[in-house]
C-alpha cells in the first residue's frame, strides 16, 4: 500500500477535520495496478468516486493518465491536492521500485 499526502484548501469540509488530504493505494506487485484507493474527503460519495476513478490505473504507465483522469472528472475544490496527494504517492512507488532494483543487483 502507498500513501500519499497534500494540504487541503481552506474553506472546505474536510479542511475542518483534516488540515492535509491523504490517498492510499493498493496495488499489485507485479504490474502495479491499482486495486483500491482511498483518501480523506468529507464524503462517502467523493471518497468513492475517487477509488473508481483511480481503479485499474497501472503506476507503470506513469502519473500522466492518472492525473488526466482526476483533472478530467473530479471538479471539486480539492482536486490539486488530489493531484498532489497521487504525486507524493508515487515517489514512494518509485523509491520502492529504486531500492527493489539495488537490492537485486547486489546478489
């Protein structure tokens, strides 16, 4: 699992109980496909309309068709802290992926 973390803008729900947003990522191993996602928005509705939205994106293709995909339908006020919040994650995918390739190369 990923996670990664943004600041909230002022004046919104979430920003009342959280003061940063934070998305979590299951994915395969294998092909990095992501399995589930979830964040800290205010609703249920908006938490689950994120996880369809992220669903079945491989972090192999790179951030771009993720990006694309939360600036193309999510309209809401949080929508660069999603984006921030899916960029943070994926430095942990790639310093995952870095040391995973360290490692093999040292045996």
């Amino acid at each position: 699992m990923l996670a990664g973390h943004a600041k909230l803008p002022q004046g919104m729900a979430a920003s009342d109980i959280h003061q940063t947003l934070t998305i979590t990522l299951e994915t395969d191993l294998t092909y990095w496909v992501i399995l589930d996602a979830s964040c800290t928005l205010a609703t249920g509705h908006a938490q689950k309309f994120l996880d369809q939205l992220l669903k079945g994106h491989s972090l192999l293709d790179g951030l771009e068709p993720i990006i694309e995909e939360i600036e193309g339908h999510y309209h809401g006020k949080a929508q660069s802290a999603l984006v921030a919040a899916v960029k943070d994650a994926y430095k942990q995918y790639l310093y995952i992926n870095q040391k995973e390739k360290l490692e093999f190369s040292n045996k």
